[in-house]
C-alpha cells in the first residue's frame, strides 16, 4: 500500500464530537440523574443522521433539523422540549463546537504526516459552520486551504463519489494511493472505497459493523491511540 495522501473527515474524528454535546447538555440541564449522556449522545447522532439528506437539499430548513434531532434525543429521557428551548440548544451547543481542541494525540497525527504524505479533509455541512470548527482546530498549520472540502460549496456530499474524486484532483495522487479517514461508515468508509481510495473507520463509540459492509475492504479503530498505529503503518507500507 503506497500511501501518498491522508483524508479526515472532522466531526467525532479530528475532535471528539461528545464532549460539546455533554457541555451544552448539563449547561441547558444541569446534572440531571436521569440522562445517560453517552447513549443520549448516540440517540442524537443517530437522528441527526436520519435528517441529515433532507436538510442537505432543502427539503426541511436546518432550523427543522436542529429541532428534530434535540427533540427525539431528549424524548428518550422522557423530557419534552418546545421549539424554543430545541433551538436554545443548538445555539449553545454550536457556540461549544468553535472552542473545540486538537488532542495531543490527534496533534502528533498531523504533524508525524505532514513530512510524508499530503493531507487534507472532506467534511459534509455548511461551510461558514465548518470553517469555524476548522479554525478552532488550527488545522492550517498542517495542511492547504485546497486541500479542505466542505461540502456545503459544492451541489454534492458524502458519499457522492464526486466529492473523493475531486480531492485526488487536487491532490494530483491516484485514490488508491489515498486514505480517508471518519467515523460514519456509510458516508466515510462506504463512500470511499466505492471511490476507489483506501479507507479507516475511526469507530470510537463501538458501533456494531454495518450490513453495509459486506465485501467492503477497510480498517478499524476503537481509539486514537489506535488510530495513530494503524494510520502511521499504512504511510510507512
């Protein structure tokens, strides 16, 4: 595996995405015995996934989204929430995203990298939402403005292979000599090997492996101590 150029995707695989989500939870909530954060966090990806498409092509407004995940999510800890209070969230729980930090584990990544392969990232979302969080990462001192997509620019997303396809245009390497790494399986693992890249599934939540992944050819990390190994031997070959 000749590995030219390296991939992330942003959201619960640069940063990890829970630790917003549970500031804006006891910020709005308080230490409330009853919500088990983790698995209310799971619920909320889940149903942000779910929604996700529509809101991508204008078929519900982002402020329907917003209101739709927060609300399922809470549901399930019994607690009913107005549109008011769903949209309070959001506001909170964005404002907590632009404060977001490189590990020192996901700072040594970049940078063991930056002296070996080409980086990048391809992140679906609204491109003012996602420069911000980019910014709040410092992710300039590892790699080109060229070289990050959002899809929120362009008519398509994650998985459209367009979008896989236009990075290895800008990067000049071949997507087999490529390597994407993300969290959501269908649209980071599925939509890049369909792509012709090579793929890692940064599963930190244990999700279980998707039916989806039958005949599909990837790796698979629970950690980023993990991640750091398995990243770094494929760069070695």
């Amino acid at each position: 595996m000749n590995i030219r150029g390296v991939v992330f995707d942003v959201d619960d695989t640069l940063y990890d995405m829970a630790q917003p989500f549970y500031a804006a939870m006891r910020r709005l909530y308080g230490e409330r015995a009853e919500f088990d954060l983790p698995a209310l966090f799971l619920s909320f990806r889940q149903y942000s996934d779910e929604r996700f498409e529509e809101s991508q092509t204008g078929k519900i407004s982002m402020d329907e989204f917003y209101i739709y995940r927060i609300r399922m999510t809470l549901q399930e800890a019994d607690v009913q929430t107005t549109d008011a209070q769903a949209l309070a969230f959001q506001r909170v729980y964005m404002g907590l995203q632009y404060q977001i930090k490189l590990s020192p584990i996901m700072m040594r990544l970049l940078t063991d990298l930056r002296t070996r392969v080409k980086l990048g990232i391809i992140t679906n979302g609204e491109s003012a939402h996602q420069r911000k969080k980019i910014a709040s990462l410092g992710i300039s001192k590892w790699m080109k403005e060229e070289t990050i997509i959002i899809s929120g620019d362009h008519k398509f997303h994650k998985p459209d292979q367009r979008i896989f396809q236009l990075m290895a245009e800008r990067m000049e390497v071949d997507g087999a000599q490529l390597l994407y790494v993300g969290d959501a399986f269908d649209l980071d693992v599925a939509g890049a090997v369909e792509a012709g890249w090579n793929a890692v599934w940064f599963n930190r939540r244990g999700r279980s492996v998707p039916q989806t992944a039958a005949g599909l050819s990837f790796s698979e990390v629970p950690s980023e101590e993990k991640l750091l190994s398995v990243v770094m031997k494929a760069v070695r070959g």
